[in-house]
C-alpha cells in the first residue's frame, strides 16, 4: 500500500506539468484572462472532506484533479494536499500549503479555512464550510480565494457521501503590461459538489465532482486518518 501510495504522488506530480498559468498568449483578450484566471480560482476551491464521526484527529488528505473546460477541448490535471485538524467534536481546521510543477512556473498553493458540523450529537450531517486560499509563485498573476460551502453527510452501505453547494469567491493581481487588459480582475463562481468515502486497510478513498455551468472538476483522493 506503500508503494503505490508513492507512485500515485509522484505520478500526479508529473501530470501537473498540464498546467499552463501563463495569460502571454492572451495579451489582447480580457474575456480569456478573465476566463482563465477562473479556472485558477476553482482548482482551489476544493475543501477536504472530514467525516465528524471518524475517530482520528488529524487528517492528512491527497488528491488528484481534472479540470474539465466545458465546450473547450482542454483538461487541466493538478495535485492538491490539504491537512486537517478536529479541534471537538463540531469544529475541524483546514490548510493547505505545498508547491508543484506547471510549465515553466512552480505555483505555491497556501490556505487555511474551518469546517462546522452541526445537527444531532450522534449524526452531525450539517457542514458549513469558510476557506481561504492563495496561488503565489506565478510569473503573470497571483490570485486570491474566499468560498463558503453548505453540504450534508449521509451513509449508504459502506459509503459515506458528502454534498452541497457553495460560492468561491476570488481577486486576483496581473502582472502582464498591456493597455487593453486590466491590473486587477475579480469575480464569483457558484458550484455543486458531490464526494464519496470508502474505508479499506485503514486508508480513506475516495472521488468527487464539482460542476458548474461552464467548468466540471474530477476528484481522486486518498486521505489517512492520524491518533
């Protein structure tokens, strides 16, 4: 289990290299700035998933995302590592902080956020969700990231499943000199998210999909619960 728990992280390391943050190529189309700097301001959104009624305390969550562009024949791969910590029973912390590869850049992904589950004491289904994330280390653009996230749990079988809605909210600063685009761009995106967890050999797998009406996001993750 070891084993290919190294291999699939080396391997989404490699597959990140699809990235392409570069807006060079775009120097005299704001709508495709604009465009591609939402797609930046999604891949963050992503919040852990964190059962309330696991037993662990601190969890360590690893994944692997596709960004699917819709009606653009370009997908996006990109890793995403978030650790956790449930402070009581109703209130966990969140972060994220690691580095990647994409092109000629090397992004630096740093956030924080907490999750509150409320409801019954022996169910705790409700979650609301606040996370903050930065995307730093880039030659044209660093952005910044705010969303809020609504979502139930409910079990079927061995399955546990996760769903809701949230908002991202994101500013981010261009770096590019150019008179027809702007310094600053800003903007909201709306999405659905649905996430399943599966527990095999004291390991949690799992997958989710984001959707939005112009971008859909795949998930594999792998998370381990510690103490």
């Amino acid at each position: 289990m070891k084993i290919l728990i190294k291999v699939w992280i080396f391997s989404s390391l490699l597959l990140s290299e699809s990235l392409d943050f570069r807006l060079n190529q775009y120097i005299d189309c704001q709508d495709c700035i604009d465009r591609s700097l939402s797609y930046s301001a999604f891949c963050l959104s992503e919040s852990p998933i964190i059962n309330p009624l696991y037993n662990g305390k601190v969890f360590i969550q690893y994944g692997l995302s596709n960004i699917y562009k819709n009606k653009i024949n370009e997908n996006w791969q990109y890793p995403n590592l978030n650790i956790s910590v449930k402070m009581t029973k109703n209130l966990a912390i969140t972060s994220k902080i690691y580095g990647f590869r994409a092109g000629e850049d090397s992004p630096q992904v740093l956030g924080a956020g907490i999750q509150y589950f409320g409801g019954k004491e022996d169910s705790l289904t409700s979650i609301f969700v606040i996370q903050r994330t930065d995307l730093k280390g880039l030659k044209d653009f660093t952005l910044s990231s705010l969303n809020f996230e609504l979502k139930r749990w409910t079990d079927w079988s061995l399955f546990n499943f996760r769903y809701g809605i949230g908002s991202v909210f994101y500013k981010s600063k261009i770096n590019v000199l150019s008179e027809k685009i702007k310094s600053v761009s800003d903007g909201q995106i709306n999405f659905f998210e649905l996430e399943v967890l599966y527990s095999i050999y004291k390991i949690n797998l799992g997958g989710g999909i984001r959707i939005n009406n112009k971008l859909n996001i795949y998930t594999f993750l792998m998370q381990k619960e510690l103490f």
